[in-house]
C-alpha cells in the first residue's frame, strides 16, 4: 500500500513539455502540472503567447521554460527537447496537445494539406518522443500523454484530415505503450469530448454550444480544468500501473 496517499500526484521535481501549452486545455494542464510541482516547458508557435503562460506558471511558485515550436517542423522538435534538457536537466513528462483542426471534405483532399494535417497532428507527436525517449527513460518516472478527440471514434461528415489522424494517434499510442514499457516509460491517451476553449467558442456560436451540453449525460461542457485531474492520473505515480490506455473524458457524450 502506498505510504503516503498526497504523494500519488507529486510531480515536484519532475519536468512536463507541453506542446500547444500556451491556451485552452494545454495551458490548464500547463498550470495544473505546475500547482502539483512539475518545471513546465511551454511549447507553442507563439513565443509571447508562451511567455504568457510561464509568466502564470512562475506565479504559482513553480519554474517554466518558454519555447517557440512550429511542432510540423522535426528540427524544431529537436531544439525544444534540446532546450528542456539544457534549462531543467532532464525530461519526465511528454504532453503532446499541440494540433491542427484544419480538415477538408472528401473533393477537396489534396497533398499538400493532408501532408500538414498529418505531420503536425501524427508525426510531431512520434519525433518528440522518439527524441525525448532516452531521457524520459533515464527519469525513472517516463509518461507520455497522447491528446486525441471523441472525434477519432465517431463517422463524421465531410471530414478527411482530423478525425482518422486522431485515430492513428490512439493507436500509435497503444504501439508505444507495448515498445516503452521496457525502460519503464508510460503511454496513454485522453480522448477529450467539448471543452470550453477559446478555439471552441471561435468556431461554434452560444446556441450550438447549448445543443452540445444538453446532449450529454451531465448535461454540460467542460472547463479546461477539468481536464487536469485526469491527466495528472495519467501522469503521476497515481497511475503507475496504467499504460496503453485511452481514457475518455466527455461527460457521457459517447457513452
């Protein structure tokens, strides 16, 4: 049994990289991390908008790193493992939030922004932890949290790039979880349903929103906070036994 029950989500003196940590639910587990003791590296393609969040992070008494990352471009993937490694020393935690809501019906499928839909959304998240690999391992506590969408589960309409990139992004989850659990590194998901961020609200009027509250069992969205326990579980030793999972977190929506 666990000697101490309030240390199960300790992350004091672990270091998280969050890619698109600079809003919406990368910036609340941003600062959630940061309330439970973690160095935070806030990665976005912003790099005021970064700053912002270490700025909130700092605040809290907790260190952050801001780092500029255009997350379709593999050397800068490399630079912001290079730069966390420089600043904090080591690597324990791996958020990969950062995507591209851009999509395209069936007729308007073509090369080039299929190429950006999948390399920002699919292959950024396995070049950063392909490169972040030897010192999440070498933490002795590795966790690599893969943001997907109840979107990835569901047929859509007129939509060709973000639901079936989100799906290969769960089950590239499950094959790191079977390739890292040998050098005792974690992989899992969080399959997000409606959320109350700025890139929701942008897209879908009040109205709309309201449609998608009553249509879930709680009868609500969610507030990006909300999804900070779940990832700290996944993330922390609370969940040291769970890897290969994709939890979902939608209030019921596809229950």
């Amino acid at each position: 049994m666990h000697a101490d029950l309030s240390s199960l989500f300790d992350l004091t003196g672990r270091t998280a990289i969050v890619t698109g940590g600079s809003r919406g639910l990368g910036r609340a587990m941003a600062l959630g991390f940061a309330k439970a003791g973690a160095n935070v590296v806030v990665a976005s393609r912003k790099l005021d908008s970064c700053e912002d969040a270490v700025a909130e992070i700092e605040a809290l008494g907790a260190r952050g790193l801001a780092v500029a990352t255009r997350m379709q471009e593999p050397a800068d993937v490399q630079a912001l493992v290079d730069a966390t490694v420089a600043h904090f020393g080591g690597i324990s935690i791996v958020v990969n939030n950062a995507a591209t809501v851009l999509d395209r019906p069936l007729d308007a499928v073509e090369p080039a922004t299929f190429a950006g839909a999948f390399g920002t959304n699919l292959l950024a998240p396995m070049l950063l932890v392909q490169a972040a690999r030897p010192h999440l391992a070498a933490s002795g506590h590795g966790a690599v949290l893969n943001i997907i969408s109840i979107a990835a589960d569901r047929a859509t309409r007129n939509r060709y790039y973000y639901p079936p990139v989100k799906a290969a992004l769960a089950q590239v989850t499950r094959s790191m979880a079977l390739d890292l659990a040998p050098e005792g590194i974690r992989v899992n998901a969080i399959s997000p349903g409606t959320f109350r961020t700025d890139m929701v609200t942008k897209a879908f009027d009040e109205r709309t929103l309201d449609a998608v509250a009553r249509s879930t069992p709680l009868g609500r969205i969610g507030d990006p906070d909300e999804l900070v326990g779940p990832a700290l579980l996944l993330c922390s030793d609370a969940g040291s036994f769970v890897t290969g999972e994709v939890l979902t977190v939608d209030a019921g929506a596809t229950a």
